[in-house]
C-alpha cells in the first residue's frame, strides 16, 4: 500500500492565519496524492491550555472545518478529532513507561513553555505532550511526518521510542522519519516584520486571520510595515517587510521570489502591497467561504469525523492490541 503520513494540528484559535496555512497546512494537500495521509485535530493536546469547555469544542470543529476548507479530502484521507480515538491515550501511558525522566526533561520546547507559564503553573499534560505526540504518530504505523523545526526534538524521541520498543520487544513500529517539506520562509508578522507572525503577536495588526473578513485582511497588508527605501529586492535583514511580502506573494502564486523582483523592477510599494492583498484575497476569500459553509452544515461536519474517527480507530486499535499483548497487559 501507499506509504502512510500523519499530522496532527492544534486547534487553539479561533482561526488560522497566514503563517499556519503556508507554513504547514498547504504541504498537507499535495501530500494526499502521494500517502494514505491521516489528519487530526489534536484536542488532547489542547487540553494542557486552561481553556473554556465551549469555546475549546468549538475551536475543535473549527479546526476541522478549516482542514476540509483547505484542501483536505475526506474520501482520501481519514480526517478525525484526536479525542474520538480513545488509543492516543492508551498508547501514550505504555510510551511513557518507556521514556526516561532525563530525557523527557531535555524537550527544549516545554522548557520554554514551562518559563513563559511558570514551572509552578505549567502541568504535568506540557511535560509529557512530546509523548501524547509519540503515540499520535506510532499508532498509525506512519512512514513519514511532516514537521517543521519546532517538532524536530518531538520526532527524535518518537524515533527513539519506537526504535527501543521494537528492540526489547520485537517489531512493532514503523520508525518513522520526518517529511521535509518545500521551504517556504518563515511569515514574518505585518506590522513587525522582524518577529515571525503568530497568533499570540502583541498586536493584531500585523497578523492575518483567513477567517477574518477579506476588508480587514487587505487593510492590514496595505499598511505593511516596509521601509524608506523604494526599491523592490530581496534581503531578509536590510529590507525584512518588502522580503515578507516577497515571500507571501510567491508562496500564494508559485511566481519565484526573483521573478517577482524582476516584474516589480521600477514599480512602487503599493503595487507590490496591491498583488498581496490581491493574492492574499483570491485564496482566502473561498477558504473563509467554505468553513463558514462546513460549520452550517455541522450535522454533515460530524458526520465526516465519526467515519474519519471509525477509520482511524480500525487502524489504532490493531496497534494497541498488539502493543498490550507484547508488554503482558
Ligand atoms: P503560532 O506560532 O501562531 O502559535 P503554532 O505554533 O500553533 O502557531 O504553529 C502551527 C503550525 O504553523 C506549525 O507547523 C508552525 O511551524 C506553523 N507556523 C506558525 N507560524 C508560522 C509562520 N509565521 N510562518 C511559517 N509557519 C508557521
Ligand atoms: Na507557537
């Protein structure tokens, strides 16, 4: 069969923005034609975020509502809430049996996350997520994840366990490696273009939300923070706001950054902020269209997750079976 993908997205906001979509979602759909691919929204993981139950569930469909909007297709794909797979859990508590207090401890991410919170406030959930993630991963038997540089250190343990479990207790697990995918840059936020964008940015208006209505977004990118300069090139440090709307454009029409250098030559900042809003506009105009259309029909929305949570299940529960069987559970 087709080799197998998996990724999880989280689903702590109300919608993504730009940098989300460019910087991981769009390689999902490509990604179809090539794996039986899995795709979930990981509301456990959400879980370790003091959040409200209402707003968490619906951020939660949201999220799966945007996965479908962006390309993602139910037919080809098993596209599930995390949560609907009671397995990510079970498979987690036998992984973390596995893993050393050391090297959970190393995960540079929770160290950061634990210092932003307070070691004090940060929970236990934070502290063992990158095992939650192994057990994402290995129940699928996946060959290959898409990740990007934040989720390398989560992909190593994943590896590692897998790799220590089949030794001591006979092949289980695919070990699965990491899919790189095209680089597209970094998005940098708008209105600072030195700081990447994210949705925990100080400011909103550097910040574009796909769901946010096109009027907003198209404001925001005419009021992009450039430069004084009035010369269309590339150069990330010198020119860091004409570069980011350089990436984004090439990003959204598959034009070359120095073709667009080349097609922008003698023109102003106002044609190249126009091409973006324009661009910008053209893909999230029917995204918008298409999730706010999937959360009306929430009867049909479901629907598609119990058969994407039935399919995953079919698959997780072989793995925990075998797994148990192994470990004398
Ligand atoms: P945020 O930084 O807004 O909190 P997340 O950490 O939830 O976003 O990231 C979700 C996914 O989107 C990750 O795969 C991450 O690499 C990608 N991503 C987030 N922000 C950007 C960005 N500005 N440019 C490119 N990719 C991004
Ligand atoms: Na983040």
């Amino acid at each position: 069969h087709r080799p197998r993908a998996l990724s999880l997205a989280q689903s702590t906001s109300d919608s993504l923005h730009l940098g989300n979509y460019l910087g991981a979602l769009r390689q999902w759909v490509p990604m179809q034609d090539d794996f039986e691919a899995f795709y979930g929204i990981a509301d456990l993981h959400a879980l370790t975020l003091d959040q409200d139950p209402a707003l968490r569930r619906e951020q939660t469909l949201l999220g799966a509502a945007q996965l479908l909007a962006a390309g993602i297709d139910p037919q080809r794909s098993v596209v599930f809430i995390q949560s609907h797979v009671p397995e990510h859990t079970q498979l987690a508590w036998v992984l973390s049996c596995l893993t050393g207090f050391g090297q959970a401890n190393r995960m540079t991410q929770f160290k950061d996350k634990a210092a932003k919170a307070g070691a004090d406030a940060a929970n236990v959930g934070l502290f063992t997520y990158p095992i939650l993630m192994a057990a994402d991963i290995l129940l699928y038997q996946a060959d290959k994840v898409p990740v990007g540089e934040d989720q390398r250190q989560h992909l190593e343990l994943t590896r590692d366990l897998a790799v220590r479990f089949n030794a001591r207790y006979g092949q289980t697990f695919t070990v699965p490696e990491p899919h790189i995918i095209a680089a597209v840059g970094k998005i940098q936020d708008l209105a600072d273009p030195t700081a990447k964008m994210s949705k925990s940015a100080v400011s909103p208006a550097g910040l574009i939300n796909l769901l946010d209505e096109p009027r907003v977004n198209v404001k925001k990118i005419k009021s992009a923070v450039t430069d004084s300069d009035r010369t269309i090139t590339f150069d990330e440090v010198a020119k860091p706001g004409v570069s980011n709307l350089l990436t984004i454009l090439s990003a959204l029409t598959g034009t070359p950054v120095e073709q667009l250098v080349a097609d922008f030559a003698g023109r102003g900042y106002g044609d190249l902020k126009g091409a973006v809003a324009d661009a910008v506009s053209a893909f999230a105009t029917p995204f918008r269209d298409r999730t706010l259309e999937l959360l009306g029909e929430r009867g049909e929305l479901e629907a598609i997750l119990a058969d994407g949570a039935a399919r995953a299940r079919d698959v997780a529960a072989k793995t925990v079976a075998d797994v148990y069987a192994k470990v004398g559970l």
